[in-house]
C-alpha cells in the first residue's frame, strides 16, 4: 500500500479505512471500499483536535502506536482535511456531497469546522452555480435547496442568502433542505426554515395587499358602474393567471405568478365614473415591484448581529433597534429590511436555550456544572415519581443541542462529556410542573 506524503516531517502513519454502505454488512462486518495510509504530523492533529489530542497524547493506546487506524470515513475526505490541517494545497474538485462528510469529520473529531470556510469559498467559486440555479427543476443536478445546509455550516453569507432568496420566489410547497448523505442528524436549525417559509408566505401577503387595493376603493364606491368595473379587473387577474391569489399559490410559485401579471391587460368600460377610472396596469406593476424586491434572501450576519451579553436585555432591546444598525457591515452587501427582520433570529434561539436553562441547568456550562446541575435534576424526577430512571450524556451534534435517547447505565461523571445532550429516561417523565 503507497503512503500519501502530508507532512515531510511527520512522525505518525495514519491508517484510514473507508467501508461500503451501499452493500450489505456480511456476518456483521461492513464491506471495505478501500484503505489508505497518510504521513502526517502527531502534533498538528493534537492541536486540531480534541479527540486526536486525548487519542495520541493521552492513556489511549494510540498513543503509543506507530500507525493509528481511522475507520468508517472517506478516504478522499479525509485526505482533504490532513492537507487543510498541514497548511498544503487542498483538493477542490469534489462533489457537493463532500460537504456533509467534511463537516461529519470536523463535528466526530472535534475540529473547528471554520477551518475550511476559505477551503468552502474556492469550491463554491469554481462549480457551475449558475447552471445549478438555471436547471434547478432537473434532479440530475444540484439545486438551491442541496446549498443551504453547506453555505450556512461552511460560512458562506453570499451564497446563504441568495439560495435563501431563490426558494422564496421559485418554490411552490413548503422550503426545506436536501441532504444527500446518510448523515441525517446534519441538518439546519428548525428556525431557519420556519424563517424562510415565513418570508415566503409573506411575499404572497404583500402582492395581495397592493392587488387588493383597487378593490377596497370599488367595494366602497356608491356610483353604478362599480359593478361592471370590479368585474372587469378580476376577470383581467384571472385571465392573466394571478387570481384568486390564495388558489393560485397554491400550486404556483411566486415567480411564475409575478410573469404572468406581465400578461394583465384590462380595457375600463366606457362610461365609468371618476372613481372607477384608476389606472389598473399601474396598480399591478406596483405591486409586481413591491413583490419582487421586497426578500432579498436570509443574512448570515444579521442572524448573529447582537453580541450583548445579558440575554433579558437583549429581548428587550430587539424591539428598540433600527434598520440601519443591522444592515451596515454585513458581508453579503446590502439588503432590505425583510432581510434582516426574518434573520433576526439568533437571540430567540439563545431565549429558547435560555429558558431551559433556567429549568434545567446551564446547557453551555462546564462538564461538573452539568453533571452537578443534571444529578440535581434527576434526584428531582425521581423524588417526585418514586421510579428508578437512568440519564446519560452524549456529544453534541454540529451547531444543535440534539436530544437522543440513550440506555446507557454509566453515571454522568463516568461518561465525563463536555456538553449537555441528552437527558432522556427509560421510562415516561411526567410534564406537569414541579414542586420545590
């Protein structure tokens, strides 16, 4: 087997084992697509990351070994992140799926995935976005959707908020991601598609709004032509594909909708009155403008704008803040102000941690404050209920307080793991509220 050079220098063989999850596992052990052999240097992986810094320098048996063996990742990946961390010229011609695997790799092996951010910005460069966004209906090529979860994992403002902004406008149906992986635990956080549908939903609100306008004025006119004249405009909307509007986005996106206006032609009756005579095309093409600038897309930047430190202020201070205190400095360039209303978000994701905390103990706070706070809490549950439950932890998935059931029998301080992640029982915990 041919040995990949790294680091000139290096004092470690790293053995990376790829298995083939496309073929069944045969008498309980997996296929093996191919192995490979990496000189790299011990110290830099050490300094990377945590899991190599406990398996190389401390009591694991790794640590005295010549050659560790890295199982169940691919070796193309894994060469890449080797030359990342060793400051050599990486691969960038890989495929999007490559994304999910890179971050995979970062959150298993506890490496600042911000690593690859210029890694990320090169590739994206370089691949047909352009032929992604203009073919986005094939299934043969990426769309839209397969870029959310890596623009916004890897750090990419620009390419965050402009897939952001195209499913707003191109989709019919509810907006979510695509993971073409296995690994279905790397997902965004619910917020940001909530977000996203909402400004989606809203786009349909706003075109109403300005559609609906001249039928307010007619509906409240006295005169005898309005009849005529109300009929006329709506017949005109319908031709033209845009109305009813609620039915029409229904299985329309807002895009299409907004081409077929392009069609709206309406010729006023003879004898209508001054109320009736507005200018109907000038009303439509208002409210196309309106419509097709008012999403600009979400924004990395605004998501995390605020920084304060006390979170109850900070709740009250979102709704005392301006436009221009978050719109200045983002690095996707400027945008409108629905922008930064449906990316403001960040600090409600931190109130909905907060007040788990205040139930549950500190979700961010070191290894024997949780345990301390979590052993606390189980005594609580168990005072209360009189049952025997057992609690373990688990790491974090990437970017998420993912919460997984696990049997495990080890106490808490057995397990000694740096976050709270789980804190599921064997058996049911009652919700009602707790008596101190």
């Amino acid at each position: 087997m041919s040995t990949i050079i790294i680091a000139e220098d290096g004092d470690l063989l790293a053995e990376v084992v790829e298995w083939d999850h496309d073929q069944p596992w045969i008498n309980q052990e997996p296929i093996i697509r191919g192995t490979q052999l990496f000189k790299v240097s011990r110290k830099v992986l050490m300094e990377a990351s945590e899991v190599f810094k406990f398996m190389l320098g401390g009591e694991w048996k790794e640590a005295h070994q010549a050659i560790v063996t890295l199982k169940d990742w691919a070796i193309a990946y894994m060469t890449i992140w080797f030359q990342v961390l060793h400051n050599v010229t990486p691969n960038f011609d890989v495929p999007i799926q490559a994304m999910w695997h890179m971050v995979k790799i970062a959150d298993y092996h506890r490496i600042d995935l911000l690593r690859l951010k210029d890694w990320f910005a090169t590739w994206y460069e370089r691949r047909p976005i352009d032929d992604w966004y203009a073919q986005y209906q094939t299934l043969r090529l990426p769309n839209p959707k397969w870029l959310l979860y890596p623009c916004w994992a890897f750090d990419h403002p620009k390419g965050f908020m402009r897939a952001t902004e195209f499913c707003a406008y191109r989709y019919t149906h509810h907006v979510g991601e695509y993971n073409p992986t296995r690994f279905y635990d790397l997902h965004l956080p619910p917020r940001i598609i909530q977000q996203l549908n909402a400004a989606k939903g809203r786009l349909r609100t706003i075109l109403h709004r300005e559609l609906y306008e001249p039928i307010d004025k007619l509906l409240r006119a006295t005169c005898t032509c309005k009849e005529k004249t109300l009929w006329g405009y709506e017949k005109s909307l319908t031709v033209c594909g845009a109305w009813q509007l609620e039915r029409v986005a229904q299985s329309t996106a807002m895009y299409d909708i907004l081409g077929h206006l392009d069609k709206f032609s309406y010729k006023l009756p003879s004898r209508a009155c001054s109320v009736c005579r507005q200018d109907y095309g000038k009303v439509v093409e208002k409210g196309k403008r309106k419509t097709d600038i008012y999403f600009g897309g979400l924004c990395l930047d605004c998501m995390d704008k605020s920084k304060s430190k006390d979170q109850d202020r900070d709740y009250w201070k979102y709704s005392d803040l301006k436009e221009h205190e978050f719109v200045v400095g983002c690095r996707a360039g400027k945008h409108t102000q629905p922008s930064w209303y449906f990316s403001y978000m960040g600090r409600r994701q931190r109130q909905d941690q907060l007040y788990r905390t205040r139930r549950w103990g500190d979700m961010r706070a070191t290894p024997t404050e949780i345990n301390a706070s979590a052993m606390a809490w189980t005594s609580r549950l168990c005072k209360t209920s009189g049952s025997s439950r057992q609690f373990t932890y688990a790491p974090n998935k990437h970017r998420a307080f993912g919460i997984r059931h696990n049997s495990s029998n080890k106490a808490p301080s057995e397990l000694n793991q740096p976050y709270l992640s789980d804190m599921a029982c064997t058996n049911h915990v009652s919700t009602a509220p707790l008596k101190a």
